[in-house]
C-alpha cells in the first residue's frame, strides 16, 4: 500500500510539473522571433528555428528530462543519417540477444527501436525502462537538457555534406509536410536553408557545437562523418562497439559478426524489409509516417540530381566560411 501511494506521489507531482512546464512553453513562444518556415511559421529559440510543436518538445525536456549516467545520445540535425546510425546501434548493442535473423529491426523500424526524446518524452517521464540506455535527439549541442552534460552522458554525432543534407529534408518535406499545404518552391527553400532560417538550423551551427564539444571531451563525444559511415562501415561499426564500451571480441570477429551487422543494417537491406516497406512509425500519434520515407537513397552526392551547379557551389561557400578556423569540413569536390 504505501509503495503504491509513493508511486501515485510521484506520477502526481510529474504531472504537476509537465503542465507547469507546458505553460511555460506556450508563454514563450509568442515572444520569440519569428519566420515563415517550408510550411509553417518557425521561431528562434537559443539561436536555432523550430516549429512550434517540436519547440514545445525542447522546452519540456529542458525542464523535465532527467539523464542517467548510463545514457548514450544518438544526436544529429535531420536528414543526416540518423535512420542507419540508429539501426547499427541497436545491432551492436542487442548482438549478444539476436542475431542477424532475430533481430527486432526485421520487424520494426530503427526509430521505434531508439526513443526519441522530442517525441517520447512522456513515455521516457512515466515508465523508463530501466534497460534503455540509447536515446536520440536533433537537439542542437548547446539546447540538451543540462542533465545530459552534467551526468557525463556519451553522445555519438553523425552530420553530412549539407547539400544532401537540403536535399534530403527537401524530398522528405515533400511526401510528409506538404501534403496539405501548397509547397514553396525549391529555390525558396534552398534560400532559406542558406540563410540559416530552417528548421533545426543554421546547419552549420548545428554541426559545429557538437564538433567543439567533441574536440574538449572526444572520451565523451564520437563525431561522425556521414561519408566516411559510408564509405568504411565495418570499421565505424568497431568504434561505435569500442565507443560503447561493447568492444567485439576476437571471436565474434572470426565469426563474421561486424559483417552481419554490416549487412544486416545495410540500405538494400532495411529498405526491403516489409515493415520498411509497408509499415507506419509513431500509428499511436497524430504524426503517422510510412516508414518507406525514410528510406529514399542515402547516396552520398545526391545533391547533383537536384542543386544546379551555382546553388552548390553557394551553399558550399557559405559553409566553407561558417566553419572557417574550427577544423572541420563538410563538403568537398566529389
């Protein structure tokens, strides 16, 4: 009895404390900042533009969510590889439960596999499962919630060119957000991204406070290169078991284990599976998606079947200088 009563406490006082803070939320937003987005107004909240659902979600999580020490963020702006980053997570993680021909993710997509806290959070508040230590956001570095710095959480960070990265948020915009609102033209949107006024942008800022933060503590932030994912997988899916403190064993990798996984969560792979190919993500929400949407391509150079030459080279221009003296590049001659 008195479990139970400490139990209804504490379901009470969140409760208490999620309405505080959703009010709080909805006061802020008026005085912010605001843009036309691709399909709605967006507002700027510390220095980055969101609409105001997800907007909503970051202040909640700022003011609610509590990390553990034993968390792992999977974070990246959208459209950068996420998807893949989050399926070779779960793989190398879940290894030792299933195996290439068990595994949860020929059944369910790599998002229901991975919560995420912009839309999960209710869930992640009420009944953490103890046993879920992966999480993922595209929070911006500076916005986590102070917790997850504070209590030394690990975060691994995938970013890409930022031409397939207009491109494939484009496209996605196209089969999800426009479908009830007539959608601005490509050139609009390209201008916007190259103003920095999109959502989750600038982009550049996105990608350069996770970058700083890894140079400081790289025992606690893995950078990743969309690109170079592609390019080596095996041996990014080595760090990324090494990074979690799941390093394979000689064993496993006689056996063939990195390849399976590498297999496994390959592009041809997923995108096949009839779950990725008929199913839907988040059916208990109002934010339905098919899952075929989030396997498009995932080539790398996709950009050329959309950008005309000069709105590449602009944008490249533009990130060149944004990231000047930080050490780091995103786009190259391909």
């Amino acid at each position: 009895m008195e479990s139970s009563l400490v139990q209804e406490h504490a379901s009470n006082a969140g409760m208490e404390a999620m309405q505080k803070a959703h009010i709080r939320s909805l006061e802020i937003i008026p005085t912010l900042n605001k843009s036309k987005g691709w399909h709605s107004d967006i507002y700027e909240y510390q220095g980055f533009w969101y609409d105001s659902m997800l907007l909503q979600g970051l202040i909640l999580a700022q003011d609610l969510f509590r990390a553990q020490s034993s968390d792992i963020f999977l974070c990246s702006h959208p459209k950068t590889g996420t998807t893949w980053l989050k399926a070779l997570t779960f793989a190398v993680a879940t290894r030792t439960q299933f195996d290439e021909s068990s595994s949860p993710l020929l059944t369910k997509m790599p998002h229901d596999c991975i919560p995420s806290l912009e839309f999960d959070l209710l869930k992640l508040l009420n009944q953490r499962d103890p046993e879920t230590h992966f999480l993922a956001t595209h929070f911006p570095y500076s916005s986590l919630p102070k917790s997850i710095i504070a209590s030394g959480c690990k975060i691994v960070y995938v970013c890409r060119d930022p031409r397939d990265t207009f491109v494939s948020r484009w496209k996605f915009a196209e089969k999800i957000l426009f479908k009830h609102t007539e959608p601005i033209p490509v050139e609009e949107a390209f201008e916007k991204f190259c103003e920095g006024v999109s959502h989750n942008g600038p982009y550049w800022e996105h990608v350069l406070g996770f970058w700083r933060a890894s140079l400081e503590s790289p025992e606690k932030i893995l950078f990743l290169k969309y690109e170079e994912l592609k390019k080596d997988p095996t041996l990014y899916v080595k760090k990324l078991a090494d990074f979690y403190g799941r390093p394979f064993s000689v064993e496993e990798e006689e056996k063939g284990v990195i390849e399976n996984i590498v297999k496994m969560c390959s592009f041809e792979n997923l995108s096949n599976l009839e779950v990725n190919k008929t199913g839907k993500h988040r059916l208990d929400t109002p934010f339905a998606i098919e899952n075929n949407l989030f396997f498009r391509k995932g080539n790398v150079g996709d950009w050329k079947d959309c950008l005309t030459n000069e709105m590449a080279e602009r944008l490249s221009q533009i990130v060149e200088q944004k990231l000047s003296g930080s050490g780091l590049t995103l786009t190259k001659t391909q």
